[in-house]
C-alpha cells in the first residue's frame, strides 16, 4: 500500500529529527479524545496511516492502519456480520472529532459491553509501532493463539501514546450476535445493584446495564431505572427475559428504540452526559461489581453491573469522591471538565497513583528515553479496567 508506506517514511523521519533537536511530539489522530488533556509538543498527525491492511472474516481478524477512522471501520466489519464486542466509544466532547483506530487503543477505553465482553486490550492480537528510538518494531500477530515473548501490544492499549507511535493494529473481531433484548425496571439504584449482582452470578445472557435517574420526560420528576441488555442465541434470551420479568416487573423494550439509547449511552450522549451541572466536572469510578451504593455528592449513572459509576462534581469533592472508591476497593478519576483546555484541566485528569506513575516512568524510559512522545500524559488512571 504505497500511500501508507509514504505516510510511513514521513513519520518515521519526524520521530529522527525530533530525537535530535529535542523537540516533543504530541502523537494524534481524530482529536477525539482531546477533552482528556493533551500534552505539548509539534502535532504528529497519525490519519495519513489510513486503511485497512488485511481482513479475513472467516478467521475473525482485521489489520488496519492506526489512522484508520473508528466509523470506517465498524462499517467494514458490519458488512460482513461482525463488529467490535467492546463497543470503543466515538465521543463527542471534542466536536466534530472524529474518532480512529489508533486513539481507540491508546486511550484503551470501552463502552456498555464492556463487563460482559471485555475490554480493548483483550481483542488486540498484535502492533507495530515506533519507539522513541526511531526503531520500528512488531508485537503479537494476527491469530488469536499467539504466546510468543512479552504481552508488549496489549500494555499499548490505555498507554495514551506515551510508549510510541502505534502504526498498525490487528484486533479480533466477532460476529453480531443472533439475538438482542434490552429490558427496564424502575427500580432505586439499591435494589438494581442487589439484582444485577444476583442476575450476574448466574448463567443468563447479560451484556450491558444502565441505571441512571432519567429525567428525560418534560414537567417530570426524574424516575429511577434500571436498563439490561442481553445477546446470544434467540433460546437463551427469550427464556432469560421471561424469567427475569416473572421475578422482578418490568418490560421488554423495542430493539429499534434501544438501539440509539445504547449508542447514545456509549458515546456519552445521554442527558445524564450533556446536561452538565454548573462548576461540575465528571468523575469516573471503576469499582467491583460487588460494591453497594456509594456516598456520592449527586446521583450517578451505573454502568457495568455496578462496576464502573460515573459522577458530576466539584473538583473540590475530590478527596470524598476518591475516599468512597478506595473505600471499597476501587479508584477515581476526573474524566472530562467542561468547557476548558486549561493548565488545570490537565492537571487535574493526571492520576496521583504513585505506583501507576512508578510504572508509567520505567516503561518510558524503556520505550522513550528521551521523552519526546506525548510529554505530560501518563498511562490511563483506570487502564486495568477500562
């Protein structure tokens, strides 16, 4: 592919000179993930490495170049029945960004599905990317069974672009499954954090929840809901839905209509998203499925089975909101601050995990000794869950 090989060469030449005046570079794609905090340095553009490489459905794998966008992607997948499981977030926080394949691994983060089908790192069979050394390497393959050496290429995934320049990615893929149900129950969070922990022990086709106070209908009080998504074979989730709504009332909703609500929900569409209170900003809590409701400063949105909650706050709540979570065994981090590209914004979206930071600054020096990608980033504050 000679577009991709030119585009190549030209990266590659920046990274050399860049090693030898000292200048940073700030690695990006779509800009999809800017609202994150961005870090300083001449913009190397990764969307001239554009394309898809190698896909063989019958084999469940696709080889893409990093630049390649998400939408293009998922449409290519989609023609053949298969798609991504972990549902990579497109986002709109950053305007008409446009997300793509290479800040989908970097930022390593993952929607709805992702307590049922895994995260991004899971379905990353292998890379190539370019060190701070201006050295190409390749980790992995593109089979599943691939065991050779260190796990280099899923450490990428949530590594935000501080290792090196990830210049193409092979990802397992999966075809949609035969049957999908999405079902509500106006339950308070307690008692929908009680089923979901029932419901999650046994053998039932769960793959996604939403509880969240919806407040979407006009002159009404916001209500309590609990929203469940199952896949799998027709059989399974039809006797899962009939056992469910016999032991707790509820309904089976319309497929058509959920179907934008969950895509809503994983690009943080919802009103839960938009409506941003005044002087809030969004914190992000990854927590075991286990955890009951926390002392929170407003009401959340519950996602992954309990998992991972989401928050509007106050910077200012930040020691009550990382104290719950560390409470019961789990972590919290700014997510997104509306509105701003500030010193504090940056600051503020870095993690203060001592340990993470440990790691982040060895493998750095490891793959970048030099600093020149991505200079003040680290790897993402929730990565082994996200």
């Amino acid at each position: 592919m000679p577009n991709l090989e030119h585009a190549l060469r030209t990266l590659t030449d920046r990274i050399h000179a860049a090693r030898s005046d000292g200048t940073a570079l700030q690695i990006r794609g779509g800009g999809s993930k800017s609202f994150q905090g961005t870090s300083h340095g001449d913009v190397l553009d990764t969307r001239g490495l554009s394309g898809v490489i190698n896909y063989e459905p019958t084999e469940l794998v696709v080889t893409v170049g990093v630049g390649t966008p998400l939408r293009e992607l998922e449409a290519l997948l989609a023609e053949k029945g298969q798609y991504l499981p972990f549902e990579p977030p497109h986002y709109a926080w950053s305007g008409a960004a446009q997300a793509t394949v290479g800040g989908m691994v970097a930022c390593g983060l993952s929607g709805p599905a992702r307590a049922n089908a895994g995260s991004v790192r899971d379905y990353v069979l292998g890379l190539e990317l370019i060190n701070g050394l201006g050295q190409q390497l390749t980790f992995g393959g593109q089979v599943m069974k691939n065991v050779a050496g260190y796990d280099v290429s899923r450490l990428m995934a949530g590594a935000r672009g501080t290792l090196g320049l990830i210049t193409q990615v092979s990802l397992k893929v999966l075809p949609f499954a035969p049957s999908e149900a999405t079902l509500y129950f106006a339950l308070e969070q307690a008692v929908a954090l009680d089923h979901l922990q029932r419901w999650g022990a046994e053998p039932l086709p769960l793959n996604a929840s939403c509880w969240v106070m919806d407040d979407s209908v006009k002159d009404a009080a916001p209500r309590p809901g609990l929203y469940l998504r199952l896949r799998g074979a027709a059989a399974a989730v039809d006797a899962a839905c009939k056992r469910m709504l016999a032991e707790v009332p509820g309904q089976r909703l319309d497929n058509a209509q959920t179907a934008s609500d969950w895509e809503l929900c994983r690009n943080q569409q919802l009103p839960f998203f938009t409506a941003a209170p005044e002087g809030c900003v969004l914190w992000r809590l990854s927590v075991p499925q286990t955890a009951l409701v926390l002392q929170l400063p407003a009401q959340p949105l519950v996602e992954w089975h309990g998992g991972l909650r989401w928050v509007w706050a106050p910077l200012a709540a930040r020691s009550g909101i990382e104290a719950a979570a560390r409470a019961v065994g789990g972590s919290a981090s700014v997510f997104m601050i509306p509105g701003t590209d500030s010193g504090q914004a940056r600051a503020a979206l870095i993690s203060d995990d001592r340990a993470l930071q440990t790691i982040s600054q060895r493998l750095k020096s490891s793959f970048d000794p030099q600093g020149i990608f991505n200079p003040g980033l680290t790897l993402h504050a929730n990565q082994s869950r996200a």
